[in-house]
C-alpha cells in the first residue's frame, strides 16, 4: 500500500487535486458536503499512516479515542461542576501521551515512543485548549462531531497550522457566499504556488545542496575558538533559511488547502525576518505555536502569579513567566541540551527586549529613532534568531561532543 508523507512529492498533491475537485464545485453553488469532506479526510490519513506507517495509524486511533474521551467527559462535567483539582487532572492527562512520546527517545537511547505518530503535538495542543476553553467558558457547545472534524482535519494534522475550535467550527459550519470563496480559492491556489517556491526550490537548495557542504566544511575547520569557524557562520544562515522556508511552504501548503475547502485556516508567518525586535518576531513567526503558548501558558501563569502574589513587581512576574514559557517551548521540541538552551535563549532574550523597551520609552527624548536605527534594529534581530536557530539546529552537539 503507498504512503505518502504530506504535501511531499507531486503524487499527493495530483490525488489532493482530483479529491478537491467535487468540493470547489459544491461551494460554488453554495453546498458543502461534510459526508463527503469526512471521506477525503479519511482517505488521505490513511495515505498518511497506512501502508509501512500503520503503526502510527494504530496510535492515532486509539489516541483520538483517548482525547475524545477526555474533552467530551469533560465537557459534559463541566455543565454542572468547576473543580480547579479536576481541571489540572485532565490538562495533565490531555498532555499525558505527547509528555511520553517527547521523554522517550532521551531515555531510551533515541528509541522513538510506540504511541507517537506524526502531528501528534498540534492535536494535543488542539485537545488541551479545547479542554482549558471549556473550564473558562468560552467554549459552551461541544459538539463531538465537529471535535473530531476539527482534530482530524487533514490539511493541517501533521505540522499545523494550530486552529482553534470555535473558529474552525465558525467556518465549518457556514459556507461562504460565492464571491467569498472565489476570493479563498485565489487566495488558496496563489498559497499553494508560493509553497511550491518556498518548499521546492527555496528549501531545497538551502537544506539539501547547501547545508550538507558547509557542515562538512564546518566538521573539517574545528580547532579554533569553540570549534567555530566561517563554515559553522555560512551554516547557521542556510540553515535559517531552510527552516523558514521549508516550514512556511508547508504551511502555505496546508492554508491553502484549507482555504479551497472553505475553512480559513490562520497564516503562521507574516514576513518575520522583518522584526525590529524579538516579541515582534515571535509575532510573526509560527504564529499559531508562538499565540497558543502565550495564551494558554503564558498568560495562565502570568494571572496565577498575581493571583497569589508570588512576586511584589509586576516586571518580575513577567520575566520569570517569559522563561518558563520560553522553556516549556524547547522541552516541546525535544529534551536535548540543544532545544533546552534554546528555548532558555529566547526567554532571556524578551526579558532583555522588555527591559530595552522599558528603557527606551523612558528615555525616548535622547534615544534617535529613524530609518537607521530601524533598519539595525530588524539586522539585530535577524542575526540573534539566526544565532539561536544555530543551536537549535544541534550542529554545536555534533561539533562539540562528536
């Protein structure tokens, strides 16, 4: 049986093409068929974990039972009683089985976990803010069909982008006039081509034709100060630029899609690498990981401190919420020395950044702004990200320790 990873070779998106096909027709005449988006659904997970994959089909079954079972118990709880006790209890469970499938490998010698699958990250933060939703009362109609719909939306269910429900259910449950969905299927078709670009071509000559040749060379040139050198310099930009544009493509890739079925799916980047500071690039990038962290971490712990008046200054409070932020984020990508310092980075790097603002509003009679200082600001930004995306990429791991 053939498999075929997302969005990765003409094939699949030949098969998206056909099995879109009947879709773009009925929204145009004002029909959408969920029948019929529930089988395509079905057919293009099964291309995605059938085959050589089936394990992870297997794990994804019996994890879409499992965070079903707990956001439709808890919903139906919720109606009548708002234990805190009960609430951390399903948080915890709901993160349960990503917290197994993330420790995993770190305690069994790179061992990959039985239950993990790919995507399995974006469903639990979709299961987990459905539950925290449901606890503030934001969320007041589960509806389990549409919770499944929404967790098994195929366009988005390996790498994102992260949707939330009340939003995905606005739309999934409308249809939009004709002139509306002429507007989406420009806007998905135009997405779709620029992917093509960013994954393709972009990401192709960064990731596979550049990157390789500059890590040997990078291998090769150790000795000096730390092991770097100008290859490990060349390296840390390709590799940023791999990054972007082979995640951006697939996210045009997956909006796109989205968009010719009628749901508007949210952007994940918006030109990031024009930041003139770190939080306006944390604006910008990942969008949807980056807005799901600072609402449903972030600002959690943020409430909870003052709350209990854990710290006397509000700045404190703040600071210490961006790092443990910053570091739940890089426990998320992995629990490696490299991912954890990453996240450890970009959490002192907004304390640092508030601390400027903080200077800068102060002070904003003798500190010039214009186009200059403009322009650095965005060069500053870019190359510590740049830096950071260095040690994320674990080529110091190989460069110190191999």
């Amino acid at each position: 049986m053939l498999t075929f990873e997302p969005y990765g070779n003409p094939t699949y998106f030949a098969l998206l093409g056909v099995a879109l096909l009947p879709l773009m027709i009925g929204l145009l005449y004002g029909k959408r068929s969920r029948l019929y988006e529930t089988l395509i659904s079905i057919f293009f997970l099964v291309l995605t974990f059938g085959g050589s994959k089936w394990t992870q089909g297997v794990a994804l079954i019996i994890y879409i039972l499992y965070e079903v079972g707990l956001t439709w118990g808890y919903a139906v709880y919720r109606r009548h009683k708002n234990s805190g006790p009960f609430f951390y209890l399903m948080v915890i469970l709901a993160i349960a089985p990503l917290t197994i499938v993330k420790v995993t490998p770190a305690v069994e010698n790179g061992q990959s976990s039985l239950i993990g699958f790919l995507g399995i990250s974006y469903l639990t933060f979709r299961a987990v803010q459905t539950i925290m939703e449901t606890r503030d009362g934001t969320l007041k109609n589960y509806n389990l069909m549409t919770f499944l719909q929404f967790m098994l939306f195929f366009p988005t269910i390996s790498s994102g982008p992260i949707d939330r429900y009340r939003r995905f259910e606005k739309d999934y449950r409308s249809v939009p006039s004709r002139e509306q969905y002429l507007g989406m299927l420009q806007k998905g078709i135009r997405y779709i081509f620029v992917g093509f670009l960013y994954k393709f071509v972009l990401a192709y000559y960064f990731g596979t034709m550049l990157m390789p040749k500059l890590q040997m060379m990078a291998m090769h040139s150790r000795g000096g100060f730390l092991d770097l050198s100008w290859p490990v310099v060349g390296y840390m930009y390709a590799y940023s630029a791999d990054l972007f544009f082979d995640f951006a493509g697939y996210s045009l890739f997956a909006v796109g899609t989205s968009y010719i079925m009628g749901i508007a799916t949210p952007m994940n980047f918006n030109q990031p690498w024009r930041s003139p500071n770190i939080k306006d690039f944390w604006n910008r990038w990942h969008i949807t990981l980056s807005f799901w962290f600072r609402d449903f971490i972030y600002m959690r712990l943020v409430f909870w401190f003052m709350k209990h008046k854990i710290f006397k200054k509000p700045t404190t409070t703040a600071n210490v919420t961006y790092i443990i932020n910053m570091l739940v984020m890089g426990f998320w990508h992995g629990v490696t020395w490299y991912y954890i310092t990453y996240g450890l980075f970009h959490g002192v790097a907004l304390m640092v950044n508030d601390m400027w603002l903080r200077y800068k509003k102060k002070h904003r009679q003798s500190i010039p702004h214009n186009g200059f200082t403009q322009i650095f600001a965005i060069f500053l930004t870019a190359n510590l990200v740049c830096f950071s995306f260095l040690i994320f990429s674990g080529l110091l791991n190989k460069l110190w320790f191999n």
